[in-house]
C-alpha cells in the first residue's frame, strides 16, 4: 500500500483537489490517503471541504491578515517540515501554481518524496503575468517527478523545457469537481439557490462577473468596472452579478464605480455550489479567473477573459473562450456583439471544451495504481 498525501492551501486547489482526493480515499487497497491544508485563503477553503466532505489530516492554520508572499513561503515552508516528518509520504500531490504548490513541492524535494504535479504544463510565458504564479508552477515543474497535464499545449510546454518522462495528458480535474458538485445540489434541491438569489430575474439574460487578478489592480481594474457600468446602462434587462472578492483593491474600486446600479447586483464571494450553480444559469461570463476559462465552457456557457495574457490557451483555440483585455472599449465591444448577435454567441457556446470529459480523477489513480 502506498502512502499519499494531498497539499493545498486555496479554494481553486481545494475544488481541483477534490474528485482526486475522493478517488484515492475509495480505493483503501492500493492507497493510504492523507490530506493536508495550509490555509492560505481560511474561510473560502473551508466551505469546499465542507461542501465534498473532506476532512484535513493536518491543518496549518496560516492565513493572515496582510500577509506578504515572504510571510506566506517562509511559513507554509517551515509547517510542512513537521507535517513530512510525521506523516513520511511515499508521495506528495499539489495542484496548480499558487504559493502552496510551489512550497509543497520544495518540502518534498527537500525530503526527497516524489512529487505529483496536477496541472502540469501550463505557461504564459510571461513570468509577471499571472504573478506569482507562473515561476510557481515552472519551478514546481523541475521538482515533479509524475506530471499530469491537463491537454496537449501542457505537454508540449513542458516537452519544450526538457520534461518528457513521466508526463500523461489526463484533461482537468476541475470539470470531474463541477460535474460532481452540480449532483451534489441537484441531489440536495435547487430551493435554497433560488432563495438565496431571490433579487435576481432569472428569466432575463444574466451577465456573471469575475475578477480579482492582482495584476489587474489600478487603471486596468477602473477600466474593467467602467465597462461594466456601460453595459449594464446600455442593456437594462440584462442582470450582472459580481461577487466581489474581498481584496481591499478590488472592494474600494468596484463600490466606487458600480454601486447603485438597479441591475449590476454586487454580492459577497459566493461558496463554490453557488458559484457553479449560477454560472449554470449565467448567458455568458467575464472573468479573469484561471478555474472559470474551464468550467464554463462545460456548461455551453462563452467565457471572455478580461486578461491580457493566459495560460489556457486551449479554450481560446477551440472558440470557447475570447481574451478581450482590460481595455473598457474592447470588453464592451465584445460583450454588445454576444448580447446582440446569436450566431456570435452559438459559436462559442457549441464550442467543444478542451478540458476533458470528467474523467481524470480516475486516470490518475489508474496511472498511480501502476506506479
């Protein structure tokens, strides 16, 4: 039996982390699964655990208020420590490119504990944009010893940088964790959804609104929400919801542009069931989030990425996702033509997702078993 344990330490980990998780906690014969969560964002992790049930092995409680990266690496480094000598892994799992995956990696490195590496492969080429995520994950890349990437542009990144053992094209987990968070509301009952969002008209075209991309903070940011405010005077029967993330950049900025607006509704982060429950409901969605580009698309839903660069080119590729920038013109510009024009909006929303069909948890652990 092999020993696993599973590190993450953020909502989009924690959703990406668990079908996997689940997967490996099933199959007692082969694996011997412990998880552990750092908890670099507290409460937003919690509610994903609750919501899969998923209870941490070891919990390192980090989460600060004003915390710098430097905080963040020196003390999710030195937890670990502790947490590997306990718990002595045959193999460590971390999901992704944040802080987390980055540090868990080292730990392990340093341990000498092989390391695998969900959602291998993804570049932007830009090493400040995603920041800091893009020198997480390529320097997790040379730690990893078993690579999952998520579709054939990832291998090809991480051919091109001299990986080419141990790397399997398996799709995305975070289309296994929408397909079995929606059962798992279908199976609870869509009353209380409806409930929550009562001041929302659901027979109208809804617009939903995410972006927090630290890069994005200043004039790109106003811009964002000047185009918003456009639209939404522009087009009154559609209804905008924007859960606003809780960063003091992103607050001050949205409330200052946005509020009072009768149909741009501005609400607090939604827990992950909300969230894919509304984009489930959603005509199209804007966003800068990495996890959107792909869930989205699952659900016929277009996606208009408001970044300037992405590492999920794919999505691109195949039609169901459009980069427009942070420019207000261009965002707006983007957003009247699939309001207006359904051929437009047909195109994307028919457009075949790139990110696998819900499967990869279980070829995971199929490739694992094998190991």
């Amino acid at each position: 039996m092999k020993k696993v344990l599973f590190i993450f330490g953020t909502r989009p980990e924690a959703i990406k982390m668990a079908p996997l998780v689940k997967a490996f906690q099933k199959d007692t014969q082969n694996f011997e699964t412990k998880v552990c969560v750092t908890a670099q964002h507290r409460s937003m992790l919690d509610q994903v655990l609750d919501f899969f049930e998923i209870k941490p092995d070891y919990d390192l409680d980090l989460m600060l208020p004003g915390q710098t990266l430097f905080d963040i690496t020196a003390r999710v480094l030195k937890g670990l420590e502790k947490v590997l000598d306990d718990c002595e892994p045959e193999v460590i799992f971390v999901q992704g490119d944040t802080t987390t995956v980055f540090v868990g990696a080292l730990a392990g490195f340093y341990k000498k504990i092989k390391i695998a590496h969900i959602e291998a492969g993804l570049r932007s080429n830009n090493k400040y944009s995603p920041f800091p995520e893009e020198i997480n994950r390529k320097l997790t890349g040379h730690m990893t010893d078993y690579h999952f990437a998520p579709t054939e542009k990832a291998v090809k990144s991480l051919r091109k940088e001299g990986i080419t053992e141990n790397v399997w094209q398996v799709g995305n987990t975070v289309i296994d964790a929408l397909f079995l968070g929606l059962k798992i509301i279908k199976e609870q009952g869509e009353d209380k959804y409806y409930d929550f969002f009562k001041d929302i008209d659901f027979n109208k075209k809804i617009i939903l609104v995410t972006s927090h991309r630290r890069e994005s903070f200043g004039k790109p940011f106003e811009e964002i929400c000047e185009a918003i405010k456009e639209i939404a005077e522009a087009y009154p029967a559609v209804e905008i919801v924007y859960p606003v993330h809780l960063n003091p950049n992103v607050q001050k900025t949205v409330k200052s542009i946005l509020k009072n607006i009768k149909n741009v509704h501005l609400i607090d982060p939604l827990n992950y069931p909300y969230l894919i429950w509304l984009m489930q409901k959603a005509y199209l969605v804007l966003t800068d989030s990495g996890g959107i580009q792909e869930e989205a698309p699952s659900l016929g839903k277009p996606v208009l990425v408001m970044r300037d660069v992405t590492e999920r080119m794919e999505g691109v590729e195949a039609g169901t996702a459009k980069l427009v920038g942070t420019d207000r013109q261009c965002i707006i510009k983007n957003v009247t033509q699939l309001l207006d024009d359904q051929k437009v909006y047909a195109q994307m929303a028919q457009a075949v997702n790139p990110y696998g069909e819900g499967t990869t948890s279980q070829q995971v652990l199929e490739i694992m078993r094998e190991i």
